[in-house]
C-alpha cells in the first residue's frame, strides 16, 4: 500500500481534527475508520459547545480546525451560556443536527488535500528496530507511515451494559476494537486502564406530551462559532431549521422508586462494572443513590435533528434493564405514554494513563506515536477535537523532522487539559471547566483568535487567508484601543468611560460611543466594540493576571531534564518523589503542578538544578 506520513486510527471529533491539522501542515494522512458513514457520530449528546467546551470549539477555530464551521452548518438551536455573569465564563452552545453535522464533516474530509479514508480495523503495529513504522489491519493490510495518531474513543476493547447483560461494543451499533488494546499492552508494553461512561434513552417525538414542559426556546443566532467571514468557510448544507427548541422537566419522587427497587439490576452497582464513570455527568441511578437530598433532578429533552423524530433525554443516563427504563419513562411528566426509540447503556473501555504522554500528546515511549480523546481518559466531543488537533499538527511535525509544540495553560483551554493530563493521576474521565484554568479572565470565548491565530500560523496550521483576515481584524482592534486610551470623553479618556458604564445606562451611552470611534457598521466592526468593553472592564484584573502569567512563565522556562535523578535532592519527601519520578514533568512550573507537590519542593529542585547547571558551566 501506498506510505503516508500519518495514519489516524478513528474518525470521531479527535481524529478528524488530527487528520485536517496534519493534511495542513502537508503531511499525507490516511484516516482509519471502522465505518465510512459514522465518522464525527455523536454517539451522546447532539451538541457542541457548553461551558468551557465553547471557549475550546472557539479555539479550534482559532487554530484553523473545523469543529465551530460544521457545528455552525448543522446548528438547529444556539445559546450563548452564563450571560448573567461575566464576558469570562460567557459559553456558546449550539444544539446540532446530528446527521447534518456528520454529514458536513465527512464531507470536508472527502475534499480536503492529501487526505484518504479507509474503512477497516486497525488490529497492530509494523515494528522495526524497536521503532513504530506502520500499522496493520484485520483484512492484512500492512500501512507503512511514518506517525500515528490513535484517536479510539470508547470502541478500545469496549463492553455496552444493558441491566446485567453485556457484550462487546464500540458504541451502540458499532464493534469493539480488542485486538488492538491487546497490542497497546502486549506489542508496545503501556499500562492500559478502564473507564466507564454511559448515555441516557432517545425518545419517539410523536408519543411525547410537550404541553405540561417549559419551553427553552433557541436565542436569535446574534453570535457564530466561527471567527472567520463566510467567503473563507467551505460551503456545507445547512440544517433546514435553525430555531427548535428543547424543554425542561423534572424527575419526580416515583422515579426515583422505581430506581431504588431495581437498584440490584444495576451493572454498576452489582459489581459487573469495574471502569470509573465520570463524577461530573452521574446515571441518573448515582443521581438518585448519591443525592437523596435532592428528590427531584433537572432533565431536558433535547432535538436530535431537523429532520427525525427521536428526542435526547440529557440527565437520564443509566445502565439499568431496558424494563426498568420504561417503568422510569413513566413517571416523568409529558412521558407517560412515550416510546423509547434507543434504549440508555454505560460503556467501559481501556485507555492509557495519560502520565505515559507528553503534553505535546506524544508518547514518552514510542516517540512517533500520539493519542487524542478518550484514549487519554478525557470526555466530550470539544476536548477530543482539541486534542485531535494538538496530536495531528505534532505528529506531522516530527515527520517533518520538527519538535511538538502546544499552547501554555496561561494561553489557551487547551493547554489547560494538555497542562492538566500530563500532572493530575487520572481515575475518571476528565472533563474541562472553566474552573480549572487560573487565567480565565484572559482566555475568554470572543478573544480566542486574538491568543491564538498568531501561534497557528507560525506553527502552519492556520492558512495565509485566514491570518490575513485576522491580521486586519487584530490592527483594528488595537488602533481602536490606542484611540480610546488616548481620546477624552468629558474629564474622562474613552477607554475609562467604557470601563465606568453601569448597567442601567449602558445602552444610552453606547451609540455616542460607538460614533466616535467611526467603527464599520458590520460583524467586524460589533466584534471590536465588544472587544473593547471587555477589556475596559476587565482592565485592572487582567493586569494583575499579566502579573500571575509571568511568574508561571520563569517556572516553565526552568526545563528539567527527561532523565533526571531525583533521588539525590536532599528533602523531597517520598510521596513526592514517587510523583515526580512517575509523572517525569518536563518543567518546574509543571511540576508545581503536580498533586502533592509542595511549593518547599519545587525549592529543593529549584536550589538542585541550578547546581547541576553550575557544575556543568564550570
């Protein structure tokens, strides 16, 4: 067969960003896929965006991904998210067509450059001289390639748990991949672990009774994912409606009975699951065991498409008997008489202890081999399509003879979970939120161009038409911040007026404003506007964030080297020790990162390193 520079094991949200990231930067890639018309499924919830996870789709886009320009096209409901609070925790959210979106990125592979697809099942690897340099699959096809990118999601030896039965399973409808987490294990030597995740029932539209729910109606679609004008976005087929809505329910005290009588069915709580399920997105039997303070929990019935019939039934997850389900379907209000379309399941699946990767998604091992979503025990399309982007563009890199590069935890969400996968000890599967980044003030949702598109294109990932669009859009910005620094308003710079404006008087104020700094009357013109309020407002705790960035900055720039003795340095206690020598971190900063690291031991390196550098001067 024909050699490619990258081969990308998976077609969900990481492997298509990996395969569009590694084709831009000119690497032929050749995408593996168990099934040509599941590519980008969404095996849950038919949404992208969210909290934290919009900041991430924001920044894809930043990068020159494709996840915001598809999630757009298919888009049949958005919101933007936490409006009541601050710019910094703002999320946009976009209830998708979930056959349009897969539909719209299939097409984009198709027709993008040097990349090819091939239905088959990735069952090893092609080893010579203790060096990954291809794969092999089930029908004996042997893939020459110089990197791979393995993006499984939950088919790596993946178990479906319907009540007390089980069988293998990628996904409902979809096989597992057991000879390939054989080989991870037995051909390379990682350490494999086990995860569990679920997803709740689809409901039939035509047996729901939607008078009796509250209606959560889509916003006016003010707001897009995509920073880019529409002539640099490829033309896909749009969702037939862009206005449906979702609505809310509550659970009731009879639901939860019903769990709690058949609570023994549970393959969680029998002891047939073994996987750590994620604690942020609980089955609806852990809402009901774990919380019986709360009688009554939030549901909301969401839109799987324009064009179908079946209902998502988001915040009822479970792994109870298809039975059970119905006699629960019964007890929630507008349900009494529906029909459920796909019964709920949980899912266990192997990964790979992310303290066996480097933040660049390489692993420390096998130095041409990458992983990207679940495979590293994260959750969520939006944090597998960022990650698929991180390993597809570095493992390009260094088929090109290049080193990895990544965003900081101080520039992106990204870099947050890269940052946070490489330090934390994974248990259960991660997920972002906007709690987790120190600098959220500084990494909103609207300015992700202006942190990241600079980066992208020197790193090749971002085309010359699009940094161009962006290059004009960054020097109006600035001309127009100089200006507002520099023009009095009454006693008062324009800049100091836009950080005074009070919430009652905003809207009054705003078109004197806006008039003076003679802004166009289009997107790009509110987008600077917006631009400038923010950073008006947020002017003096971004400042002292500038302040908190820098020091994190001298840490990470403090390297510690990939064989590092840490038994000589006098003081570590042997917790921390054990944590550094496992976790191996590349940096001072990340090691402070570390959980059980103390501030007293990053001295002790601090004091040791700078010794190993003074003997090696002299």
């Amino acid at each position: 067969m024909k050699y490619y520079d990258v081969a990308v094991v998976g077609a969900g949200h990481a492997g298509c960003e990996a395969a569009f990231a590694a084709a831009r930067l000119g690497a032929e890639v050749l995408l593996i896929t168990f099934n040509m018309d599941h590519i980008a499924q969404m095996s849950c919830n038919p949404a992208i965006g969210g909290i934290a996870k919009g900041q991430v789709v924001r920044e894809i886009d930043a990068l020159g991904g494709a996840m915001g320009i598809v999630s757009e096209a298919a888009a049949i409901q958005f919101r933007m998210l936490n409006r009541t609070k601050g710019p910094a925790v703002w999320s946009p959210r976009a209830q998708c067509d979930k056959a349009a979106y897969r539909g719209g990125m299939k097409f984009l592979l198709e027709k993008t450059p040097n990349i090819d697809i091939l239905q088959s099942e990735v069952t090893g690897f092609v080893m010579e001289n203790d060096s990954i340099c291809g794969v092999v699959t089930h029908l004996g096809d042997t893939i020459r390639t110089g990197a791979v990118v393995l993006t499984t999601g939950t088919s790596l030896n993946g178990t479906l748990h319907y009540g007390l039965s089980h069988f293998p399973g990628g996904r409902a409808g979809d096989q597992a991949s057991c000879e390939l987490s054989a080989a991870l294990s037995e051909q390379l030597g990682l350490t494999i672990g086990r995860l569990k995740t679920g997803t709740p029932p689809r409901i039939l539209a035509k047996t729901i009774d939607f008078d009796g729910l509250e209606l959560q109606p889509s916003e006016p679609q003010l707001e897009e994912f995509s920073f880019w004008s529409h002539s640099l976005r490829p033309s896909l087929v749009n969702a037939v409606r862009r206005d449906l809505p979702c609505y809310m329910l509550h659970s009731t005290d009879e639901t939860a009975e019903v769990v709690r009588a058949n609570i023994h069915q549970s393959p969680m709580y029998s002891g047939v699951i073994k996987g750590i399920g994620t604690r942020y997105c609980p089955s609806f039997e852990d809402k009901v065991i774990r919380f019986p303070q709360h009688p009554h929990h939030l549901l909301f019935l969401e839109p799987e498409g324009a064009e179908t019939g079946e209902y998502y039934l988001n915040g009822f997850s479970s792994s109870l008997p298809p039975a059970v389900q119905k006699l629960m379907l019964r007890t929630l209000p507008g349900l009494k008489n529906a029909v459920i379309s796909r019964y709920a399941y949980a899912i266990e699946y192997d990964f790979i202890p992310p303290h066996q990767t480097e933040r660049s998604l390489r692993n420390k091992r096998w130095k041409n081999l990458f992983t990207a979503g679940q495979i590293n025990g994260t959750s969520g399309y939006e944090e597998a399509a960022g990650q698929g982007l991180i390993a597809g563009m570095n493992a390009a890199r260094i088929v090109a003879g290049k080193e990895p590069v990544f965003p900081g935890r101080d520039q992106s969400y990204i870099g947050v979970m890269l940052d946070d996968l490489s330090t934390k000890e994974i248990v259960e599967p991660y997920r972002l939120f906007t709690s987790r980044a120190e600098y959220r003030l500084t990494l909103r949702q609207e300015n992700a161009d202006l942190r990241l598109s600079e980066l992208a294109h020197q790193w090749g990932i971002l085309p010359d038409e699009k940094y161009a669009e962006f290059k004009a859009y960054k020097t109006l910005f600035e001309e127009k911040l100089n200006f507002c620094k520099q023009t009095k308003s009454g006693r008062n710079t324009i800049f100091a007026t836009l950080r005074d404006l009070q919430p009652d008087t905003i809207m009054q104020q705003i078109p004197e404003i806006a008039a003076k700094l003679e802004l166009p009357d289009n997107r790009t013109g509110r987008r600077v506007f917006q631009e400038l309020l923010i950073s008006a407002k947020y002017d003096g705790y971004l400042q002292r964030e500038e302040v908190e960035i820098a020091r994190l900055k001298k840490l990470e720039e403090t390297v510690i080297p990939e064989d590092f003795d840490y038994s000589p340095v006098r003081g570590l206690c042997n917790e921390s020790r054990q944590k550094l020598e496992k976790i191996r971190p590349a940096t001072l900063g990340q090691a402070g990162r570390i959980d059980g690291v103390t501030p007293a031991d990053i001295g002790l390196l601090q004091v040791h390193l700078k010794k190993i550098r003074g003997k090696a001067d002299a």
